[in-house]
C-alpha cells in the first residue's frame, strides 16, 4: 500500500480491537482492484456529501461508514452485546463494502458505472479467503453484512433483480451507517481534500448522445420531449447528463422570473 493511502487508513484502522482481524483488512485494501482508489462515492455526485467526491472518495466513503459503526458501537446497548472480534468484523465489512462498485479492474475499463450486483460481488471476495485468515464463520459474518448492505434500496428497476436484505443486527448496523455516510447532509472532516470542481453546462450546446433523443439538443429535448428527460434523470448515472438537465431547469426558472418581472 502506497504512503498516501495509508495515511488515509491507519487512522481507522487503529480503532480496530484484535490484530489478526487488521491485518486482514490490510489484505483486503491491498487487494482492491486499482480504481477503487481513484473514483468518488457516487458517479452522478447525486446520492453523497462532498468528500465522496473526486480522488479517493470511493475510499473516504468507505472510512466514513466505519466512523459511524464506531460511533454505534461507543453505545452500551450495542457494546455489551457485540463481542469485540464481531465489532471488528463489521467493521471489515464497512471498509471494504463498496469493493467491487464498477465489479472487477477490468469489468471498470470496460463500463465505469455503479454495477446494481457490487454486493454480491464484493461478498464472493470475501468468501475466497475462507480459512486462510479468519475462520468460516468469521469470514460468512463479513460476506453477509456486505452482501445486504443496500437495505431496502435493493432491487434493480431494470431486470428485476433482488438483492439480499438485512436480517439480523450485524446487517442492520452495517446498512444504517452505509445509509448516514451517503447523505449529503451528514459531512466529516478528512484532510487534503479537493472536491471536484463544477463544470458549468450550457442547455442551449449540450448535445444528447444517446437514446432516441441522440444528436439533438437538449434545451429542446427538455421543451418537446419532459417525460424522456425525467426518466433519464431517475435511471441515467452520467453527471453531465443530470448537470444538463438541471441547467435545463434553472434556465427554464430563469425565464418564469423574467417574465414575471415584465411590467403590463
């Protein structure tokens, strides 16, 4: 692991209680496939705080949700039934849960974009190292807190597709904080951190690249055609796709309050 990336982690991983269970972590972070260190959280910007952004922000993410496990875990409701290896091994699952986000370092040159199975991806890592550094059970604990961390946001709109669903508390607490470290309201402090800057989109240039839409423009893609923006918003991960239309809107407000400054 490079010197900047374990100064990102030691930190964390020095809240960790018993050394076998770090150093596997270890294993793990210095497993992961190369871009999981170069992405942010979210590849629209949409769904987390600005620290999941840009350089490292997948990894930022990542920490924050064991942050929060922490803070679950300074609670005497949870500390005195909790055992310290389980606390460790939640806290495995926080660091790494996101491992696979865009599947393997090939699967992301091919396609970027979130892949709706990173879950079960992420959980079929995990149970490669069964018995190699944890013992089963330890290593079932950690694959099936990753595998269900999505929650009740678990079906894909597309295929159908269902992913697991938290069934116990070790699920829950790992879903909860994935949940609080993904909004946007809830920050934390890192240091060194660049948030991307905002690349300003003009409506009225922005040419669409795909779908029925493809080679028009979509100022007048938003006049003509609303319904096929709105369903490009909700199932569409490209950020300059939802930066245009959100121009679209702000320009379509702009001219509301134009015309209702005219005086008659």
């Amino acid at each position: 692991m490079t010197e900047e990336r374990m100064k990102l982690v030691e930190p964390i991983l020095n809240t960790f209680e018993n050394e076998d269970i770090k150093e596997f972590a270890i294993v793990l972070l210095d497993n992961l496939p190369e871009y999981i260190w170069h992405v942010g959280a979210s590849s629209t910007g949409k769904y987390h705080p600005s620290y999941c952004l840009g350089e490292l922000g997948l990894m930022r993410h990542q920490i924050a949700v064991v942050r929060f496990l922490n803070f679950f875990f300074e609670l005497e409701q949870y500390n005195k039934i909790i055992p310290s290896r389980e606390r460790d091994l939640l806290r495995v699952a926080g660091l790494v849960h996101d491992g696979r986000k865009s599947g393997s370092q090939l699967d992301y040159e091919r396609n970027k974009y979130t892949k709706f199975d990173h879950p079960l991806q992420m959980a079929t890592a995990i149970r490669s190292y069964d018995g190699k550094y944890l013992n089963h059970e330890e290593i079932e604990l950690i694959a099936h807190c990753i595998e269900s961390h999505m929650g009740q946001f678990n079906v894909d709109r597309k295929t159908g597709e269902c992913l697991p669903k938290p069934e116990d508390m070790h699920q829950e607490l790992v879903h909860l904080a994935d949940y609080l470290a993904s909004r946007k309201s809830l920050t934390m402090d890192f240091e060194n951190i660049e948030v991307p800057l905002t690349v300003t989109i003009n409506p009225e240039e922005y040419v669409m690249q795909f779908g029925k839409c493809k080679g028009q423009k979509i100022i007048d893609v938003y006049r003509e055609h609303p319904d096929y923006l709105q369903w490009c918003e909700e199932n569409i991960g490209r950020r300059d796709v939802l930066d245009a239309i959100a121009a679209c809107k702000k320009k379509a407000e702009e001219k509301i309050e134009a015309d209702d400054d005219i005086d008659l």
